[in-house]
C-alpha cells in the first residue's frame, strides 16, 4: 500500500516510540469486518488481521465492552455504533448541510444515482451518495462502499487528478483482482488511461468493474489537488455515447458546486 498521499489518512514523519501499536491493532481489527466478512469468529479474525489469537480476544472484547461490536454465538458482528465514526468525519465537513443537497440535485438532474467518492489506500470510499427512486436501475453503492482506484471511472478520477507521486506509487503497487473479462490488468495500460483522464477532466470505464457498466467521473478540486471525484456507474444501454456529453456537464456543474463548499 502506498502510503502518506491523499488516499492515505495515515501521516509521515511520526515516530514510532509515539504510535500506540494496541490502538493501531484495535483498528486493523475493526478493518476485518466488511460486505465478505460481516461475521467472524476469533479464528477468522486473527487470520485476517495477522494478530495473534490471544490478543484479538483482548480487542476484541474491549470493542464489545465499547458498543462497537456484539458477540452473537461463537461470532462477532459490528454494531450501529460504529457509524459514530464515520458520522463525526462527515459532520465535522457539513456533507449533511452543505454536499448531500448537491448531491441530490445531481442525481435528479441526471436521472441516475450518483457517489462522491474519496480516496483511502488503494480503494474509493463512498462518503456522500444520491438515488433517484425512478432511476431504471442503480448499482448498490452506498455510503462506506469501497471500489478500487484502478479498475473504476471514480477511482481513476481520484488518480488523475490526485498528488501525481500518490498516483504513480498506486498504479505501481496496487492489488489488481479481474473483477470482469473486460477489467484491465495491465499497469501499462492503466497508467496511459489515468493519463488520459488528467488531460480530459474525465474517467470513462467499461464493464470493467460491473458487467456491462458504464462509469463515468470527473473531479472535485484542482489538478493534483483533488481530495475527491463526483461519478455514477449504470448499465451501459442506459448511458449510449451520444449521452456522454450531457452527463459530463451535468457532473462537472456539480463537482464545481461541491468543491466550492469543501473547501
């Protein structure tokens, strides 16, 4: 993993002897639990993590004595309380107040669901995301929903015009998993896609995450500055070529809209 760009929350230059390495275990734990992994035992934990058994039990308890995770049998699941984190980021940056309406009024003028999305590691986060309830079909990204920076419209977004030394280490190292025949495995390749992509202010993929999806996504913020990408993803005989423009314009009204309030 690349580490200290944009899509990295971790920051440098801080010594070890300050970091308590218990609290960094107790995330990594935290981290176990996804969409694949929702309910896990101490076992499965510990072989996830990399943690000893015996010090994911202690974690592990003390996340249970926190409300942030509940034991039901021999597993444990996280619980509700756990969105107070993630509440609290987007709080403290008025995505409730200020980007969540923007967010809505890009959808409806599109017709399609929307995501803005941020980027953490090698993944896109989903922190804000609008459905348009007469969409003719939207794709089950929600808040918290994670998608690769390399085989996505919005994660090559955040790429193109995130700090070029982050996107370089990405495309470098990054994991690549063929998530459809169409998913682009070559570094090469993807690197000269990214470039593209700073050059035109825009992402377009094709079935390379989703079968038979098209994604589209353009930039919230300057050039190798942008903390975040404004994009959706639809089937592609909903979004023909020739509708390409339409979208791009309505995205990028809103991205500028939304950066203005971010900033």
């Amino acid at each position: 993993m690349t580490e200290n760009g944009p899509g990295d929350s971790r920051q440098p230059g801080i010594p070890v002897r300050d970091i308590s390495l218990t609290f960094m275990k107790g995330m990594t734990v935290l981290r176990a639990f996804d969409e694949e992994h929702s309910h896990l035992t101490l076992a499965e934990i510990s072989r996830l993590t990399g943690i000893e058994r015996a010090v994911v039990r202690r974690l592990v308890l003390t996340l249970v004595q926190m409300g942030y995770v509940r034991k039901e049998a021999n597993r444990y699941a996280l619980t509700p309380h756990i969105l107070v984190l993630g509440g609290s980021f987007l709080r403290a940056n008025q995505f409730g107040r200020l980007v969540q309406p923007l967010i809505e009024m890009c959808a409806q003028d599109l017709g399609f669901s929307v995501g803005l999305a941020m980027g953490d590691g090698t993944d896109a986060v989903y922190v804000a995301q609008g459905s348009q309830s007469t969409a003719r079909y939207t794709f089950a990204f929600t808040v918290g929903s994670r998608l690769p920076l390399l085989t996505t419209s919005i994660g090559r977004m955040l790429l193109a015009w995130g700090d070029p030394d982050w996107a370089k280490g990405v495309i470098e190292t990054a994991p690549l998993q063929p998530h459809t025949p169409e998913t682009l495995l070559d570094r090469a390749a993807i690197a000269r896609a990214v470039a593209d992509s700073r050059a035109t202010g825009v992402s377009i993929t094709q079935g390379e995450f989703e079968a038979g999806a098209t994604g589209i996504a353009v930039p919230v913020g300057p050039l190798g500055a942008a903390k975040a990408a404004l994009g959706f993803s639809e089937p592609a005989a909903t979004v023909p070529p020739e509708d390409y423009d339409r979208c791009i314009a309505v995205l990028r009204r809103y991205a500028g809209n939304i950066a203005a309030v971010m900033s």
